[in-house]
C-alpha cells in the first residue's frame, strides 16, 4: 500500500511548498509508512521540483545535535536536497511570503563544498575531509510543511528534511587548517545573544555528519558530487523567525554569516 502512496504524497508535499501551507502529519495518516517509503517521497518531490527548473546544488544532514533532537522530539538524524533556488546570497533581506517560508526556525551550521565526488557505502570523516574544497559559516532556515512542526522522523525525511532556505558566509576555509570539533558558534537576533554550540554538537565532529549522510543517502545509490554544499547540521537550537528579524553568526576561525527577514 506504502508503494501506492509514494507519487500521490511527493505531489501534496510539492505542491505544499508552492502554495506556502502546511498538512496534516503523514505519520498520522498512514503508520504504515517507513523511512524508505519517506526517501522516495522526497524523490518525487524533488522531480517535480526539478521539472519546475530548479536544479540539484547538494545535500543536508538534520537534527543531528541532541538540541535540536530534543527540540523537534525526533531522535535520528535526517536527509534531504538543496537545489540552486534555495541558495541566497550571503547578508539577504529574503521576503517571508516570496521565499514561501511557513513557519520558519533559524539554525547555525557549516557547510561544505566539495572538490571531489564521494559516495557510500565506507566513507569516514577522514575521506570527506579529503573531499572537501572548503568550509563557511551556514545559516539554514529550516521550515516544515506539516501542521505546527509535528513531525517525526518519517515526516521530516518526506519534507524534504524540512528544509526551507539556506545563505552561506563569505569566507572559504580549509577544513584541515582548524579542529572542526572544537569551533565555537555564536548567534546573535536582532543584536542580542540567541544561542552558541560548538562543531562538536554535530555527532562529534562535523565531518562525521557528512560522513553519514554520504554513507545514508549511497545506501539508495546517491553520491556525492564535486561542486556540490553539504549542510551538515545545526550546532545550536533552533531560532523562530519573523519579518523583521535580523540574524548573525560568527564562528571561531571560520567567519561570519547574516541575514534579515522581511514580509
């Protein structure tokens, strides 16, 4: 029956997305469903996405921290798509309603870009630090089509990780110049402190999430590509978002990151 529901849900979720509205919990409605069965619901709404022109850029691991794990009360990880139109410029001003974000939640994270293809199963932190070209300071606006944020993880992994948005900072790092594990993030809305974490919030060090998610997502024949970001998790809890917030970031050898929010 799960089979049978894959198409029809890729569908709702897409066109959730599109029309800025949220749905009823798939868990509620169908327990059957299994994390595969959420993988390929992601699929199909990526197809139709990329029918509609936006284009595949990378990947991203989520609810990795315990924070955030406790946060959302979803205990695993999950795993979604970046496309090109879900990238904004470093320091934007992203309209709310234009950017089709619900009931959006700011989170601090290091992105990767990598310089070579990986693909699991087999990948350690080691090959993906190898991998990896650079790293930045990362705000991603995390977002869910489903009714006030009640997911689980079979939810979240249909939705696409419940990812809305994402802005990367303007430095280039190399990965093997600093312990990514012993970074120290700071968030700061509207010029007041907001949340800290260190690398190591993120399943001991960041390039251990990145390993997961390539070793994950190969499981289903996914790899890797030069080129492409990889978001590797919140170092922080979650931050609810309104228009007229103002977000930065910095991390410790890493840079700054920013953005704003408007209607």
């Amino acid at each position: 029956m799960s089979q049978d529901l894959i198409q029809p849900l890729g569908l709702e979720l897409f066109s959730a997305l599109s029309e800025g509205k949220t749905l009823p919990p798939l868990t509620e409605r169908y327990p059957q469903l299994s994390i595969d069965d959420a993988y390929h619901i992601s699929l199909a709404s990526l197809k139709l996405r990329e029918q509609a022109g936006e284009v595949l850029i990378g990947k991203k691991i989520g609810v990795t921290s315990k924070a955030v794990q406790e946060m959302l009360n979803v205990h695993q990880p999950d795993f979604g798509f970046l496309t090109d139109r879900m990238l904004y410029p470093q320091g934007s001003a992203i309209s709310l309603s234009r950017a089709g974000l619900i009931q959006p939640r700011a989170e601090g994270e290091i992105a990767f870009c990598l310089k070579q293809d990986l693909k699991g199963p087999g990948v350690t932190a080691a090959d993906v630090l190898a991998a990896t070209d650079w790293v930045a300071p990362c705000f991603e606006i995390v977002d869910s089509r489903i009714d006030d944020w009640r997911i689980k993880i079979i939810d979240t992994v249909a939705d696409n990780a419940s990812c809305g948005v994402f802005v990367i900072g303007d430095a280039r790092v190399d990965p093997n110049s600093l312990d990514l594990a012993a970074v120290f993030m700071q968030i700061h809305k509207n010029a007041e402190p907001a949340g800290s974490g260190m690398g190591s919030a993120v399943q001991g060090h960041p390039a251990e999430a990145v390993a997961w998610l390539a070793n994950t997502l190969g499981e289903y024949g996914i790899p890797f590509r030069k080129g492409e970001i990889i978001l590797s998790g919140a170092l922080a809890p979650l931050i609810p978002v309104q228009a007229g917030d103002d977000f930065s970031l910095t991390v410790e050898g890493l840079g700054s990151c920013s953005i704003r929010f408007i209607p």
